[in-house]
C-alpha cells in the first residue's frame, strides 16, 4: 500500500488537473461520458503507477499526464475502429493543440518532432531490410498483409510475425523514449487498427 504522503500527492495533482484533462478529453471526443470515463482512466493509471509519478520533475507533471491521457483517447479511437484517415485527423488536431500551449512552444514542437522522426527512422534502420520493409508498407501505405504475402512471395503468417516484431520493438523504443508531450505521436505511428 501507498503511503499517506503518495495518497495526498496524488490527490492534490487530481484536483489541480482533473479539470484540464476533461476540457481537453471533451474537445477531443465531444461527448461528455466518454471524455468523463478517459479521464477517470487516465487516473487510474496514474495512481497504478504512482511511483513514476514521484519521480516525474514538477514542472513536468502536466506534460506527463496529458501524455497519459492521450493515450488513453488514442486508445478509445481505436477501440471505436476508426479508420486511419480519422488518426490523422485527430494527430493534426493533436499537433494544433501543442500548437496552442503556451509553455510548448511551435518551434520547440517543431524540434522536438524532427527528433521523434529521427530517432524513430534510426529504430528502423536498425531492423533487418524486409521487416522495416513490410512494416512501412503496412503501417504507411495501409498495404495488408496478404498483399505483402503476395508481393514479396511469403507466407501471410511469414508477414504477420515480421511485422509485430518490428512493432515490438518500436514499442519498447517508445517506452525508453523520455517523457514529452509529443509521446503520443509516436504512439499514434504505432497504432495500427
């Protein structure tokens, strides 16, 4: 069990942001219930994994979780089975709303998704050719994995295997990446419905 001092933490970043992340869950679904049920998501989480954060810099707590909580709405969309199409529509309303933070700034959005891409293109690289391949294919180009069967002259199961490796591994990129309220982009890259 927690101690009280963890509890109050907790309790006091609730109520300090709880109102935040629901104008921002709201905005992002317009629909009371499901942005009610996000937020209380994303502190479940939190309190689940309230020993990160202690360690999450107090400057950073908002970052941290509204990190938390796009996850969360990203995986509602999907759990929804919206399209790709619709991702992309919320990643640049994603984008808009780093856009509009004031203690995040364009040009340091703008840095910090230009390292997001290299480090992510350098996860990549570090793939055998076929498996970055067939997940770009998959993950960019939206080509299924019967078509790459096809394409490439292997099986489907061959394909499958080869490309949730390949997101293995970026996941666990993701995990290491350090915290920023751009996380969710790359999360967004990973996501495949």
């Amino acid at each position: 069990m927690e101690s009280i001092s963890s509890e109050q933490h907790f309790r006091d970043i609730y109520n300090q942001y709880w109102e935040a992340l629901y104008k921002i869950a709201n905005k992002k679904t317009n629909a009371h219930e499901d942005a009610l049920d996000i937020v209380q998501d994303t502190f479940t989480y939190v309190w689940d994994n309230v020993h990160i954060l202690r360690q999450v810099e107090t400057g950073k707590v908002r970052a941290y979780l509204i990190t938390c909580l796009y996850y969360r709405i990203f995986s509602f969309f999907k759990a929804k089975g919206l399209r790709n199409k619709h991702l992309q529509f919320f990643q640049v309303q994603t984008e808009h709303h780093f856009e509009q933070t004031a203690s995040y700034g364009t040009a340091e959005a703008d840095e910090e998704l230009t390292a997001i891409n290299l480090a992510i293109m350098s996860e990549l690289d570090k793939m055998p050719e076929r498996m970055k391949e067939l997940f770009l294919q998959n993950h960019l180009y939206d080509k299924s994995i019967h078509e790459l069967a096809c394409e490439y002259r292997i099986s489907d199961k061959t394909v499958s295997n080869q490309i949730s490796i390949a997101r293995k591994r970026l996941k666990g990129f993701a995990r290491s990446y350090p915290t920023t309220e751009l996380v969710p982009l790359i999360i967004l890259f990973l996501t495949k419905n």
